[in-house]
C-alpha cells in the first residue's frame, strides 16, 4: 500500500485525495454520501475532494445528478491517463521551441541578470531552481550536497532525469559528498559514465544544506524539513563560493 501512496504522491495526489480514490478504487462506484463515511469525511469536503480528482482525469460520475455515483480510474485507465500526458507533454515542449524566440522577444529589459534574489518553496520550486543550471553556460557545474538528503526532498525520478539532462547537455558536474551520505544504488556511482567527478568532504565539515554554483548564480537549498530554494545572481558573491568551493576540493579525499 506505501508503495501505492508514494505513486500517487508523485501524481501531485494529497492525502486526502489519495484516501478518497483508494476508497473509490477498491469498493467501485460509490455515492459522495458514502465515501465520506469510509473517509470520515464530511460530505462537503467528500464532493469536493472527488471534484479535484475529476479535474485530475481520476474519477468520472456515473447516473444523473439525483443519486449520481462515482468511479475512480483503474489501473488501466490510470496507465493510459499517463501515457496521454506524456504526449501532451512531448508536443507541448515542441510547441515552446517554436514560440521561444517570441518570448524572448517580450522580455525586453526588465530581466538584467544581476544582481537579485530568487526565493522557491516547496519541492516544485526547489525542482524548478535546480534546473535553471542545465542552463549552464560555463559547462561545469559545482554541487556540495549529501545524495541522501537529495533523494530524500526530490525523489529519484528528478535526480535520474536532472542527471540524464545535464549529460545530454555536455554538462561537467564537480561534486562535494558528505562519505555519510552515500547510498548503495550504483546509479549515483556511475560517475565517468555522467560526466561527474566527485570528491568527499572531510569528517569536520557539516553539510546541512545543498549549494549548486553555477556560471556567476549560486542556489542555496535547505532539508526537506525547511524546503526552500535561494538563487543568488552576483558576480561577486559566485567568485566568492567558487574560491571557497576550490579550496575545499582540493582538500578533499577523491573517491
């Protein structure tokens, strides 16, 4: 069932909303009535929770509006709502290719680069800041991070795609690893493979928090406990971290 949950997380599903279709998906059509009593729910607060989850391509109605009942998506249905998105997503990248260039084109002035201060909450943000370095001019990329804490606030489907990204970008990653922070799967030990060579920290250094240089930015990015993302753009402050960041890779152990 936690295997379950965790999927249906990854579908942007709240609790609420994942209890509410689990409910729906093993008992079958089901009145708002109803599942607000399996949910202990009120039934307001059922109706609406089944109306996100229509919104969400995850629940129909079934009958008239007097008595109507709700069926959540089956596995299969679940399978093709995926795929579709998926392809929606794909011609929607294709379309931004085209339109780019006139987005571009209306951002005049108002985007000078430096200096300023970007704030991004919540896992999205944080996803969203970290792949502003795929952006990456400069073609390398500095990481002090613990691959646990990575995992742990992104998930491995971010961290698979980021890393998959940035290789297919020609991008170098100079990575700083806390040797506590290591976990087993051999996916984030292929590092000639993904262009990343890494070094660990040593033991006296605390690492409680990521931090990502880039070109002349650099994010500062909290636990999953505080989740929230901080983007400097400065010349001085990025010479600054990158002195700092060089100092310590060479006084850290390669692998």
């Amino acid at each position: 069932m936690k295997e379950i949950k965790d999927f249906l997380t990854k579908l942007k599903l709240n609790l609420k909303e994942i209890d509410v279709y689990l409910i729906g998906l093993k008992n079958g059509p089901m009145l708002a009535s109803d599942i607000a009593k399996e949910c202990g729910l009120s039934r307001p607060n059922a109706y609406d929770i089944v109306k996100k989850l229509q919104a969400k391509g995850l629940c129909h109605q079934l009958g008239s509006s007097y008595g109507r009942k709700f069926k959540m998506s089956s596995a299969q249905e679940l399978k093709e709502l995926i795929e579709r998105q998926k392809k929606e997503k794909e011609e929607l990248a294709k379309e931004l290719e085209k339109t780019l260039p006139l987005i571009k084109n209306l951002q005049g002035g108002f985007y000078e680069p430096y200096p300023k201060i970007e704030f991004f909450e919540g896992v999205e943000g944080i996803k969203k800041l970290i792949e502003r370095s795929l952006q990456c001019e400069d073609k390398i990329i500095r990481i002090a991070a613990s691959v646990e804490s990575w995992v742990d606030l992104l998930g491995k489907e971010f961290i698979n795609y980021y890393v998959t990204k940035r290789v297919e970008k020609d991008i170098v990653s100079h990575t700083l690893r806390l040797k506590s922070g290591e976990i087993q799967d051999p996916f984030y030990k292929q590092h000639k493979k993904q262009k990343r060579e890494v070094r660990y920290l040593p033991s006296e250094i605390e690492l409680g928090s990521s931090i990502i240089i880039f070109d002349d930015k650099v994010a500062l990015i909290t636990t999953k406990k505080e989740n929230l993302g901080i983007l400097l753009c400065s010349k001085d402050y990025s010479k600054t971290f990158k002195s700092w960041f060089e100092f310590i890779w060479k006084n850290s152990k390669k692998q």
